[in-house]
C-alpha cells in the first residue's frame, strides 16, 4: 500500500513538473507559434521650431503681438525703424527719374535751337583760338628779341592751351548734340531708365521688410529683441512654436531596426491621458547610427547603438503639447515567429 502511494506521488510530481516546463519554455520549442509584443519607445514631443530673422538693418521701434497667443499668416510681429532706407529710396526715385527724362530727350532728338547754339559756340571758340595763338606767335617773337619779359610770353601760352581746350569742348558738344537721335545711343538710354526702376524697386521692398511679420500659422514662443534694440540683418528676432503637427523622437536598437519603416503608422500615448492613444506616423529614420542620447536614464542604455525615429503626430485639437513625455508603439513590429512541424 505505501509503494502504490509512493508511486502515485512520483507520477503526479512528473506530470506537474513537465506541465510547469511546457508554460514556461514552450516558446523555445521549434513548433510553437509566439506573437511577438509591439516594439515602443519613449522620448519628448517637440513642435516645429520657427526662427523669425530680420532681413534689413534697424531700430525695433514697436513689437505688436504678445508671447503664448496663437497668430495667423501675414499678421504684423514687430516693426523696424530705419531712415537710412527711406533716404535710399529717395535717391533711387530721383536717378529713375532722370534717366527716364534722358530717354524721353533721346527719343525726341534735339531741337534746332540748340543745334545752333552748339554751332555758335564752336564758331565762338574758333576765333577766340585763333587769336590767342596769334597772340602766342607775337610774343614769342618779341621775347626772342628781348621786347618783353618771359612772364608775358608765359601768360600768353596759358592763354593759347586754354584757349584750345574750350575749342575741343564745343566741338564735342555739338558732336553729341548732333548725334542724340542714333538707335544705340536711345537703347543705352532706355537700358538705364530701366535698371533705375529695378533699383527703386528694390530700395521699396527693403523698406517694406522694415515690416516683419509671421510667416506661417503658429504660437508666438518668444520674442528675441526689445523695443529701441539695434537689429543687424539675420538677426533672428522671434521664435515660433507650430503646434499643429508635433514630432517625437525615439530611438530603437539595430535588431529592432528592420521592424520599422517610414510611413509606418505608430500609436502614441501621454501621461495627461493614460489610457488614450493619438495616431502617428514614422517620417524620418535616420540614416546612422548613434549613442543612445545622454538624457536615457541608465548607464547601460546610453552606451547602446541605436537609431533614431522620427514620428509625425498631428495635433489638431492642440492637446497635446511640446515638453511632454511620450512613449511611441509601433503596431506594424508585430511578427510572427515562423515555424516548422515537428518530426514524429
């Protein structure tokens, strides 16, 4: 009777020691099928950073919106004070408008009065030069002979290479005069007049940029510069925080990289909101590897090789915000570990 129990016993500890080793190792057996749980990860979510530059040099003369608020395309930021560019596009303004007269002459042509008047002052110029080389001859006779002194010779060649010099002015002046009406003259004219409006165009739009204002959709972060600061251009002077599409960056290890792809979708999850998922999509993976950033918590996990991704959450319902920490679930690395019969 004892050994029967005995028996008994040794049979039902077998049977429960084999059952304990069939839940706890069956998934190291080749013929059993295991669902694999999802790959996540953790990390921060972040908003689309906006630097706001300025483009043009000047004095912030008054900033119109306030830091938290959200703000529209196209809404003022701040405005710059800068009479350097207004005295610029007034000088720009008034070469237009000369050069636009001179094309305006050119394509009239000149008029015969000042045709004539250039013909009398060659004529003019004709005698007064041949009387001072006269004038020239003479007293260079007469200091040859001892007449007069050397300084009234000298007076006398001053004269005579003034006298040449105003000649050669009229001459080229009625030249010019004469010729007003040649096609190239009028086509240098007008590629003039036309490089003079570009110019006033341009000295309007840098006055225009003294305007800076909010070049897409977002929350104003904060503003970089104060009322009466001196701003160089590029300097930035606003941040911008898009929330509408907020991005979390995650890392996962090399074994796990194959497991997601871009355009995968992911399941993200915040601690204001435990047991809510909000959809998202992996957009980047980078293309290297890295050491786990320095903010992991453990030492072990820092010294890792992993690679970032990048997942897309929009944020239409701006609930969600930047600075909360996040854990990302990738549903699609879910697999199926492949398997074979058993030989019996």
């Amino acid at each position: 009777m004892f050994h029967t129990k005995l028996k008994l016993d040794i049979v039902l500890l077998a049977v429960l020691l084999f059952a304990v080793l069939l839940i706890t190792g069956c998934d190291k057996l080749p013929w059993v099928t295991k669902e694999s749980r999802a790959l996540w990860s953790s990390g921060t979510l972040e908003g689309i950073s906006i630097l706001v530059s300025a483009e043009v040099r000047g004095t912030v003369s008054r900033v119109h919106i306030t830091e938290g608020e959200r703000y529209e395309e196209g809404e003022m930021l701040l405005t710059l004070d800068s009479p350097e560019l207004d005295i610029e596009r007034s000088i720009r303004i008034l070469d237009r408008d000369i050069a636009a007269a001179q094309r305006r002459q050119l394509a009239i042509g000149a008029r015969t009065e000042d045709i004539r008047e250039a013909q009398a002052r060659v004529r003019r110029a004709e005698r007064d030069r041949q009387q001072a080389s006269d004038d020239y001859d003479r007293m260079a006779r007469l200091l040859e002979s001892g007449s007069i002194p050397r300084s009234q010779y000298e007076s006398a060649e001053v004269a005579l290479t003034r006298a040449e010099a105003e000649y050669e002015t009229a001459t080229q002046t009625l030249e010019r005069i004469e010729n007003l009406t040649r096609p190239e003259e009028f086509e240098i004219a007008s590629l003039r007049s036309d490089q003079a409006s570009l110019a006033v165009d341009r000295a309007e739009l840098n006055a225009a940029r003294r305007e800076i204002r909010i070049p897409r959709s977002a929350w104003l972060d904060t503003v970089l510069v104060e009322t009466g600061e001196l701003v160089q251009p590029g300097q930035p002077v606003a941040r911008l925080i898009d929330r509408d599409l907020l991005t979390l960056t995650v890392y996962i290890s090399q074994q796990d990289l194959g497991k997601v792809s871009v355009g995968d979708p992911a399941e993200v999850r915040v601690d204001a909101w435990p047991e809510e998922r909000f959809d998202g999509t992996v957009r980047r993976i980078a293309e290297e590897a890295e050491f786990t950033p320095g903010n992991i918590q453990t030492r072990d996990d820092r010294a890792r090789l992993v690679f970032a991704v990048e997942v897309a959450i929009p944020n239409s319902s701006l609930r969600l915000r930047p600075g909360m920490g996040a854990e990302a679930e990738f549903p699609g690395s879910e697999r199926s570990v492949s398997t074979e019969g058993r030989d019996d």
